[in-house]
C-alpha cells in the first residue's frame, strides 16, 4: 500500500501545543502525531461512523427515486 500525503494549516494555539508535545519527546515528529492523532480518533468513533454509513446507505435504499433494487 503506498502512502497518502496531505498538506494540513494548523491554528497558532494547536500548533504551539504540537511543538510543544514534539519538544517534550512525547512524539519524534510532527508526521507520527498526526499518524497517532488520526489513528486514536478513527478507534474511538469507529461505532459511530459504521452506524452513520449504514444509515445513510439505508436512506440511500428506501428513498432514492433512482434506485431499483435489481443493481441495474
């Protein structure tokens, strides 16, 4: 799999507190924060994504005026 990159723009008070985690040796970089950031938050809303994706795929189902149901 290759990697995806991403350019991101930070605000001034979580920037500092990045620099701030890296400075301390909490991360070695600004990449592995990030990684780690996105990582813990897909774990923890995990559930809730998998329901809003259902939901919507459900929705999608019953109501779109397109849809037939035989895949065509």
């Amino acid at each position: 799999m290759t990697e995806t990159s991403a350019t991101i723009q930070l605000p001034p008070r979580l920037a500092e507190q990045v620099k701030t985690h890296i400075q301390e040796g909490w991360f070695p970089n600004l990449n592995a924060l990030i990684i780690e950031a996105l990582r813990r938050y897909l774990e923890t809303h995990q559930g809730e994504l998998t329901e809003r994706f259902i939901r919507e795929d459900v929705e999608w189902g019953l109501h779109d005026k397109e849809w037939t149901g035989s895949g065509n």
